[in-house]
C-alpha cells in the first residue's frame, strides 16, 4: 500500500541525496519542511555551505545542477530559490491520491507505524466528579491514543487509579460517617461526603489520627479495610467514567494503586532504588537524591512510618509499564512537571524504561461565563451540559424547521465537538481560555466549522445520487482536475498521513486539529470557486463530485481522530 505524502518525502529525500552526492557533498538528513512557495523546501544547503566554505546559494544552485528525476516520480521539479531548495509534486502524484483515497476510503493514510504503547491520561483523583481542570488532559490525552492507533500503532489507554492515598481514606471514612445520597451521581455523591469530612476534620483535628491509621491497614493489606476503600473509589470511578464517555473519551484498562502493593512490586523498586546509594534517611523518611540530575529537592519514597507514597507507586507502576511497551506516554498537568522529571530520573537511574511526557498548562473559563452553586468548583457534567443546550438554541436558529430529535441528535455532536476542538487547538504548554461563544460559532474555524464541512459534502454527494448525475463504482478521470483550488485539496488531503506520522513522533495534538481546519478551508475553497453538479462536460462533473466523496473521507477520518462526531447533516 503507497502512503502518499510519506512516499513523496521518501522520493524527495533520495532525489536530494543523490544530488547532494553528486555535487561532492555529504548529508545524512535533507531538512525538509513546509514551503510557501512550493510543496517542501530543503534547508540542506545553508548546513553545507559552512563545510564548503560556499554561500548557501552557491551550495543550492550546485545541489540543484545535480538534480535527477526518475520517471513516474512523485516528484514534478526541484529548483534552488536563493539558500533553498523547493520541491513541487507531480501529476503523478496528485492523480495517485485521489485514486488512492477511492480506493482506500477510510483506511487512506493510516495504518504505517508498529509497535506497542501504553499512554496514560486524565487519571484524577476518584475523591469526586472531573472538572473543568481536568478536561484538558481527558482531551489531549484521548486525541493523542486516536493519533497513534490510526498511525499503526498498538495503543493501550490507562487511566491509573489512586485507590489508596490520603484523599481515599477520607472518602472511605467519610461513607461511615456522612449519608451517601443514592439519589446523585456518584461521584458528586462522593464529593459531597468528600467535603463534609473535610469539614469535620478541620472542626476535630484529633480524628486525623483515624485517617493513618486506615492509610497503614490498607498498605497492610487488610481486607476489610481494602474492601471499604474499594466500594469508595468503585463509586467515583463509575461516575467519571460516564463524563468521559459524554466527551466521547475511552480508556482501555483502570489499574490500581494498591494492585503494586499486594504484587511486591513497590517493595521490590525501593530496594532497587536503595542499591543505587542514592537513598538517605531524612527526618525519619526514606529520600532519593537526585542533585546530578539537576534536581536540589530529594525524591520522598517512603513515609517515617514505613508507608509508601504514590510517587513510589508510581515508579513501580512504570516499571511494569516498562516491560510491556515501547513507548510509555503521560499526560499531565503542568503542576506534575517538577515530580515527572523527578520520576523519570529514578528511572533512569536504575535502568528501567523512562516515560515521555506530554506536560500541559491549564484550562479556564471566562469569569461569569457559566452558572454554578456558589463557592462550588464547575464540574465537568456541567459545562458539558451548558455547552449542549447553547448548541441546541445554536442548531434551532440555523434549522428551526427540523424536528426536535434532530436538533437534539446535532446539539449533542456538534457541542461535544465544540469542547473538544477548542481545547486540544491550543499547543499543550500554552495555557488556554475556553469560551463556549467562540467554541460554538459556526461561522469561525473551529469544531462546528469542520463538521459542516463534512455534512456540506454529504449533501452535495445526496444531491447527486438524487439527480442520478453520479454512480461512486464507476471510473473517474483524475487528470481532469487541475484547477488551483482543486490541486490545493488534493494535496491537502494527501497530507493526512504525514501529519499522522508528525503529531505521533512529536505528541503536539494541536497540529492535527490545525491540519483539519485546513482541510475543511480547503474543502470548502475548492466548492466555491468551481462547478460541480453544474459542470457541463459529464466526465468533469464525474471527477468533481468523486472529488467531493473524496474530502467526506478525510473529513471524516480527520473528524474520528480528533474525538469528534461527523454529521451528515447540520
């Protein structure tokens, strides 16, 4: 199977390397990037030129000299424009993509990567529901795990749950000292009781002592305690999971905490750990100290009591990560960035598999933008429920004469995928403001925006099968499309497998969101500026509106991959 854009960069890359040889250089990487001016440009030529003692002009107009194109390439020319080098795909290329893509149809563009990863996201604390704070990782993380597995690879998504630390022993205290109201959520359920342990607690401090002594008898093993704890965090956990899934958000397996503890692996880490001579007793606790890794503070991995904390869970949970994949991908909030260089050094130093980490900055809302009890945090079941009934009102001005259950049906895909969008456009590190007026305009490029893009083309593709102007089996003539517009989205679309390949190697999200708006601009130039269903000569209409099915495919390959629902029609 050709993957298109990545076969072009192939081609691209031994025409260079062939030249390159040819003009009595060496280079082991082209350096090819995005161009302005053409398909790729290579920026080889100003790394060469300080070895040549030659201007990077020279250097490119020499390379350019040398330049060889074999027959049915991919390629159309190259030429020295100034320091660069600038490619521009052939015929055979753009015909060959959308060939490609009829044939291929959903499958197009995916599918060229191997191996096995575990990526672990959202994994918040099951002491009550996801809120706003927490949807960003849930989104990125998600986008992220649909990324991969469309590029090929074997994904395995986590949610890794603390099932024992401070936090669930209040939770598990709380069930026997507070009504559990049966008739809420869960896991707002949980929060309530979470809240009025807290408050009791700060009104008696002396009862603290309770919650050490569950913290021990758990780490202990006991049963019963473990069976209270258990039955707490089942609760909240049953309840998060019904918010992921109204986010369109899945995840594989739910390991524990506590599952590290009754296997030995904690135990068997920290003796690890101590073998390095890394460890010392600080004020009774057991530190690592990590200063030739560029960290001052010590790394606590065992309480003054013997107990352990969830970073030492966390390494031997990542150790076990380790033996299992090739790849171990985190998802966290920007304040884990000190402890997951912390957690990756320890690794490192006893030779175990490090994580990548994806660290993103957090996500707000316009003060005032959603009602909410007073002095509560806004949960996620909120704003989500906020966001479908805007886009319903949104849907009903713009359909008013379809029945409520289609209103209903489109406020749902096109809300959650105003959520989802707006949140995972944004480069991780920067952090973001979402503003569910702008998320749910239809008339900027963002979620709704690429999804009526995607039911434009369903229309269009209905329309034609109405007036019997198109049959999808039969044979197109791809060399009829040579408008600007229409060479501008065939190319677009043949980038889908290399802005895969991009966002895995990279983990940016945001690249591949801003790769589908693009594409739906794409789309959408190409419908304005020629005839389709109007076009006079047949066979040019045939190839148009194949070219029409051709952008439904993507888009909705594109759309899948993002977490976002496809309609047909808006």
């Amino acid at each position: 199977m050709i993957i298109l854009f990545l076969d072009f960069i192939d081609q691209v890359t031994s025409i260079l390397n062939d030249a390159v040889s040819s003009a009595g250089f060496e280079a082991d990487d082209m350096e090819l990037g995005p161009s302005q001016h053409a398909d790729l440009s290579s920026r080889i030529a100003f790394r060469l030129a300080s070895v040549a003692k030659q201007s990077p002009k020279d250097v490119a107009e020499k390379i350019a000299g040398e330049i060889v194109i074999p027959k049915d390439s991919f390629v159309e020319k190259v030429e020295a424009l100034g320091p660069y080098l600038n490619i521009w795909a052939s015929r055979n290329f753009i015909e060959g993509t959308v060939l490609a893509i009829r044939e291929q149809k959903e499958a197009f563009g995916g599918n060229f990567s191997e191996g096995r990863i575990l990526l672990e996201h959202t994994s918040a604390n099951p002491n009550g529901p996801l809120h706003v704070g927490h949807i960003r990782n849930s989104i990125i993380g998600d986008t992220l795990g649909r990324i991969l597995k469309r590029a090929g690879y074997d994904v395995e998504l986590h949610y890794y749950v603390n099932d024992m630390g401070r936090q669930i022993a209040i939770v598990s205290w709380a069930l026997g000292q507070f009504e559990f109201d049966e008739s809420s959520k869960p896991d707002h359920a949980i929060a309530d009781v979470y809240i009025k342990a807290n408050a009791e607690l700060n009104a008696h401090p002396e009862k603290v002592a309770e919650i050490d002594k569950l913290m021990q008898l758990v780490e202990k093993g006991d049963a019963a305690t473990i069976e209270t704890f258990d039955k707490a965090v089942g609760l909240a956990v049953s309840g998060i999971k019904e918010t992921l899934k109204k986010m369109n958000v899945a995840h594989d397996e739910f390991p524990k905490e506590s599952s590290f503890i009754r296997s030995g692996d904690v135990s068997r880490i920290v003796e690890e750990i101590k073998a390095t001579g890394r460890t010392e007793i600080d004020n009774g606790a057991l530190v690592v100290d990590l200063k030739d890794y560029g960290f001052e503070k010590t790394l606590v991995i065992q309480r003054t009591d013997g107990t352990s904390l969830y970073t030492t869970r966390d390494l031997a949970y990542h150790e076990w990560k380790g033996e299992r994949a090739d790849r171990i991908i985190d998802v966290f909030g920007a304040d884990h960035k000190l402890i997951s260089g912390q957690l990756k050094a320890t690794l490192n130093a006893i030779g175990k598999k490090e994580p990548e980490f994806v660290i993103f900055e957090f996500v707000s809302l316009p003060e005032g933008s959603m009602s909410t009890r007073s002095g509560k945090f806004i949960s996620a079941d909120e704003l989500l429920d906020q966001i479908k009934t805007q886009a319903y009102k949104e849907v009903d001005k713009r359909r008013p004469e379809m029945p409520d259950d289609f209103k209903a049906d489109v406020a749902e895909i096109v809300g959650i995928g105003a959520v989802r969008y707006d949140i995972v456009k944004v480069s991780p590190e920067k952090s973001t403001v979402f503003d569910w007026k702008e998320a749910l305009d239809f008339e900027k490029q963002g979620g709704p925006f690429i999804q009526y893009s995607h039911a434009r083309a369903c229309s269009i593709l209905q329309k034609a099968r109405d007036e019997g102007l198109w049959k999808p089996e039969e044979p197109i003539n791809a060399a009829l499309l040579v408008e600007d517009s229409e060479v501008s989205l065939i190319k677009k679309m043949a980038m889908f497998d290399n802005m895969l390949d991009q966002c895995a190697k990279e983990l940016r999200p945001h690249t591949f969101a801003i790769y589908a708006r693009e594409l739906a601009d794409a789309f959408n130039q190409f419908y304005r500026f020629v005839s389709v269903l109007n076009a006079e000569d047949e066979q040019l209409r045939s190839s148009r509106i194949a070219l029409v099915d051709c952008a439904r495919m993507v888009l909705a390959n594109t759309l899948d991959t993002l977490g976002l629902g496809a309609p047909e029609s808006m």
